[in-house]
C-alpha cells in the first residue's frame, strides 16, 4: 500500500546546509590584503599631511609585513628547494626600493601584491563554490527501518539491503530503489531533468535528491562510497589536484624566465652605473624593471579558463575529471561512439506485436495476453512489455502460478490458460523476437529494438560539424543492428561485430593518420578505447565502474547532445587561454621597453604589471556564466 503524507517540517539537524558563496574576509590572503591596505592607507595619510617620519614609518612597516610576509615565506621556501619564485621578486623588489627611500612606492608595490593575490585567492574559492554544489548534496543522517523500529543513523553508516525510510521534504540518503510508497522527487542536482520525478516501486533513486509530498521506502542498493555522489565528489577531487599540460609547462619556463629576470635585472642595474648613472637612479630603473618583467600574469592566463570550464560543465551534467582532460578536449578532430547505451537508450521496447492469424487475438489482445504473464518479471524483455501495454492503456488481467525459467522466459496462468512468453529460436534481422503461446500452442511474437536516443541525431551532427567529419560507429553488435542506428542517427562509417580489442585497433587506425579521437561509450567492453581514444567520454547513468574509471569526462544525465557542448566549452576556454598570454605578453613587453628606453615610474609598473595580472584572472573566470553554456549548447 502507498500513503501519502501532507508534507511536514524537516528537523534543522536533516535540513541541507544552504551553499553559500566564501566570504571575501574567511580567506587568510583577503585578510592581511586588508590589513596592509589600512595600515598602507593611514601611513599615506599621514605622509602627505606632513606628519613626522615616526608618526607614518610604523605603519608603513606593517603594510610590508602584513602584505609581505607570506610570499616572501614561500618564495624563501621555493629557494630552498633551488627554485627561483616569482612572489621573491616582488618581495625583493619592494625591499630594494624601500632601501633607497623609495618607501611609499615599496609599500604601494606590497599592497598591489597582496590584493592580486587576494583576488586569485578569491576566484580559486568562488571556483570552487560553483563545483561545491554538486558536492553538498547527500544528507548527514537517514532514517532506517529495522525490526519494525525505526533509527537516525549516519548516511556513511548504510550498507547494501538497508531499509530507508524517506519523509515529505527530506533528502534520499542513499542510492536504492523503491520498495513501497509513490512520491514526485526533485533529481535535477543529478541528472539535470527540470521537473520532479514521480517514483514508484522499482524505481530508482539517487542520494541526495529531493523527496515531494509522499512517503517512500527505499532499499540501499550501493555503498554511500559508491554512490552517484560519491562518485561525484572523486571526479571533481580528481580534476582539482590536477594541471593542464600548458600549465606545466609555463611553470617550467617560469624557473628560467625569473633566473632570466634576476640576470637581466643586474645587467639593468649595473651597465647604466657603470656609465656613470646614479645609484639611485640605477636600482630604482631595475627594481622597477624587475617587477614589470616578472610573469605572474603569465603563470595565471591558462589554469582560471580551464578550471572556469570545468566549473560550469559539471554544472550541467558533463564532469571533466580534470583540466588535463579539458584541454584535450578541445584538440579533438574526429569522433567515434558506440552503439548499445550510448547512441540508444540501452534499454529495449516493443516495435511490433504480431499475432498468428486464426489466434482470434488481435495486437492488443496478445500484448495484453505477454504483460500480463510478464508483470510480475524483472527481466529487461518482460519490463518492456508491460511497459508497452501500459503505453497503449490496457489493462493485463491478474496472473497466478508464476514461474520463470533463466534464458527461457516465464510461464503463468492468466484467466484460465497456461501462458508462456520466452525468446524465439531465430531472431528476425536486428530485433529481439519473443514468442506467446496458450495452453502450448504459438498464437503471436513481440519484436523488441533498443531504442535511439532522441537528442542522438542532433549530437551526431553537431560533432560532425565541430570535427568537420562524420562521426565513427563502433560496436560489439551485429551489422543489421548497427546499420539501422547508423541509418537513424546520419552515420556513413559503420563498423560492427567488434571485440573489445577491435574497438582499441579501430580508434588507433583513426589516431595513426594523425586525428585525435574522441571516444563516447559505457560500457566495460568500451573501457579500453576509452582509455585509447585522445579523449574518453562514459555515459554517467548506465555507465559500467570501469568505464567511468577510465574515461576523461562523464554524462552524468547520459544527455548525448552535452557532449559538443562540453567540447564547444572546451574550445572557448582554449581561446580564453590565448587571450591571456596575449593580454600578458604585451603589458610585459610594453613595459619592459617603456623603462629600458625611458622612464617608467614605478608606481606605474606596478600597477601595470598587477593590473594585467587582475584582468587575465577575471577574463578566465568569464566561463563560470551561465550565459557560457548556453552559448555552447545552442551553437
């Protein structure tokens, strides 16, 4: 029996924590950033107001410790290890200055610093909030049945075969099915669908989803540390320990270039002295030369873009498990996809319902004649049975004596007659043929497809137009099948009947000719190509553990047309990239000329060099919109 319940007030200890966004102040950086900017602010006040050194020379002191100290630790501890940091020279250079009695710019410089490094810090974190949502999703505790009692237990706490209860407005603690109850739950956190689900018996549910009005009994169906969450939450750890190779390898030129810089800075200083220039004149050119030429925009333009792409992705369904995989993404030129899960549903339904003639039974008489014998199955076939009969309103009458026989197919007595539904011995071309017959004699077969996906046509034309070639069709089934999907989804390049190691040697047969290959699967049987392909791409929901393991990305909702999207994604967020070290490049090199040929005041080079620093962080983080993906999508 299912009740349902009027909703009711869900404790404060089971309620979700709403997200929220970091404050600007929880972050140490943003916190001495203040503290050097005040002290920087009251020391400049008195400065022009014509105050005595020792009424503003204390609190110049503070803005260099407060701004100064924590790049100077790190870049102290980079030396230690025999690497040159960027954040040294900043330090060293406002040091320099403030030794020449250049003190208000030195300290100008620090607090400039401070704030760029706050405002990274800043947009780390609301990079971070944008992927937390996906995170901070399942409950802390679920009620669990047991012995007819019922228990608060912790959601880590469940196993597989626990019996959870779930009240209007609480969050399902774990991945499981319905046992009892009928309920509309709100699933777009995990699959993106916009209205609430309605959810019976045998039903799926995910942890962390939102329960309507009804009650629901919920049979645990996966370890909390296996769930869809968690699994989650590993993707997006994943992506965020990781870098992108252009990342990698400007932090390798970044160990030269400030060796360079270091070199460069003394030729600065030392041939104008040797000219006869002031000493003055000469450390105040160079310090400001070391300071324009320092490349922490550089070192900034690539990772902000990626991770801003990552962001706003797994916010729509396509988890990049890193900015590794995201940038590779961006590279494909050719796309292969397989068949069974992917480009169809993986699940089949009744194409057809052909009763024997002289049975006196017409299609919806034997259709109804299968569901019913079918009904009480959990066979795949028998599901797509009594689904097709409740498609077409019947009613199949009640069944007794149900047995089912594994590979044979099920017998039951339906209104006086022994009904058995199993496969036919020969299949008719790519379908699945299923016979009836009554007190043993055939009266019909039911043909049954896998069906395509809806949004599949669109997405394989969308690759072909990303790619400039139509996509690959690679498949373990037989040619009829494959030929018909091919046919439905505007695919030419059809290859079936493939073994798992035949779909590695297909995709690097596409690769040897030199196009990188993005490959879309589910499977178990798809995870070596995956692993094979340029980039891999699992569809998230019907998805095997290996497939998801080895793939680079995930469609968590198995939404196929997100995947151009992700890769149009990808692509602005590698433009992006090049935006920046143009931006970087160019407010470098201006700078560099401007004090070698002229004279660069250095408040201005610091502002210069900081400000370009700012601008490559914020035009990054310009694909954490929303406006983003929907460019993306639509495109």
């Amino acid at each position: 029996m299912s009740t349902t319940f009027a909703p009711t007030p869900v404790p404060a200890a089971d309620r979700p924590a709403p997200r929220r966004r970091t404050r600007v102040l929880a972050l140490p950086e943003a916190r001495w950033a203040l503290a050097a900017t005040v002290a920087f602010l009251l020391g400049l006040t008195l400065d022009l107001g014509g105050a005595p050194g020792w009424a503003y020379g204390p609190l110049y002191a503070v803005a260099y410790a407060a701004g100064g100290w924590e790049p100077g630790l790190e870049g102290l501890r980079a030396l230690r290890e025999k690497t040159l940091d960027v954040d040294l020279l900043m330090i060293v250079a406002a040091l320099g200055a403030a030794a020449i009695g250049q003190v208000l710019d030195g300290a100008l410089l620090i607090v400039i610093f401070a704030t760029s490094g706050a405002l990274e810090a800043l947009a780390t974190a609301r990079t971070a909030d944008s992927v937390r949502g996906l995170l901070d999703l399942a409950p802390a505790t679920a009620t669990r049945l047991a012995d007819g009692t019922e228990e608060t237990v912790p959601t880590a706490s469940l196993a597989v075969g626990d019996l959870l209860l779930v009240r209007p407005g609480e969050r399902i603690g774990a991945d499981g099915r319905v046992t009892d109850g009928t309920s509309e739950v709100d699933q777009a956190t995990i699959t993106g669908e916009s209205v609430p689900v309605v959810k019976r018996t045998g039903d799926e549910v995910f942890a962390g989803t939102l329960n309507g009005t009804g009650a629901l009994r919920v049979r645990v169906a996966r370890d909390p540390a296996d769930s869809v969450i968690a699994r989650i939450v590993a993707l997006v750890e994943e992506a965020s320990r990781t870098k992108a190779p252009t990342q990698l390898f400007i932090e390798k030129v970044e160990q030269r270039y400030a060796v360079g810089v270091v070199a460069a800075t003394l030729a600065v200083f030392g041939v104008p002295l040797a000219f006869g220039d002031s000493l003055t004149d000469a450390l105040l050119r160079a310090m400001t030369f070391m300071i324009v030429a320092s490349p922490c925009a550089v070192v900034l333009a690539t990772m902000p873009p990626l991770l801003s792409a990552i962001a706003n992705a797994g916010r729509h369904g396509v988890l990049v498990k890193s900015a590794v995989a995201m940038e590779r993404l961006a590279e494909i030129d050719t796309a292969a996809l397989d068949k069974t899960g992917t480009l169809t549903e993986g699940t089949p339904e009744v194409t057809a319902v052909r009763p024997v003639p002289g049975s006196g039974l017409d299609e919806d008489a034997l259709l109804a004649l299968a569901a019913a014998a079918e009904h009480p199955s959990e066979h795949p076939l028998a599901r797509a049975v009594v689904a097709a009969a409740r498609t077409r309103g019947l009613r199949p009458a009640p069944a007794r004596d149900f047995t089912a026989l594994p590979g044979c197919g099920v017998t039951a007595v339906v209104g006086g007659s022994v009904i058995e539904v199993g496969r036919a011995d020969t299949p008719e071309g790519d379908e699945t043929t299923v016979r009836v017959t009554r007190d043993g004699t055939p009266v019909g077969t039911l043909a049954l497809t896998d069906r395509v996906r809806s949004d599949a046509p669109a997405a394989t034309a969308a690759l072909t137009a990303l790619t400039g070639a139509s996509p690959v069709l690679l498949t373990g089934d037989n040619a009829r099948a494959a030929a018909r999907v091919a046919a439905a989804t505007g695919l030419t390049d059809v290859r079936a009947e493939l073994l798992p190691q035949d779909k590695v040697t297909a995709v690097r047969g596409i690769q040897d000719t030199g196009r990188k290959v993005l490959f879309i699967g589910d499977g178990v049987n798809d995870a070596p190509a995956l692993a094979a392909a340029h980039t891999g791409v699992a569809m998230g929901r019907a998805g095997s553990d290996l497939a998801l393991e080895t793939a680079d990305a995930v469609v968590v909702r198995d939404e196929l047309s997100a995947v151009p999207a992700a890769v149009r994604l990808a692509r602005a967020a590698r433009r992006l990239v090049v935006q920046n070290l143009v931006i970087a490049g160019t407010f470098i090199t201006v700078l560099v000329a401007w004090d070698l040929i002229g004279h660069l005041p250095l408040p201005l080079g610091v502002a210069g060099h900081e400000g370009s620093t700012v601008l490559v962080g914020l035009n990054g983080l310009r694909l954490l919109r929303e406006s983003a993906w929907r460019r993306a999508s639509s495109a």
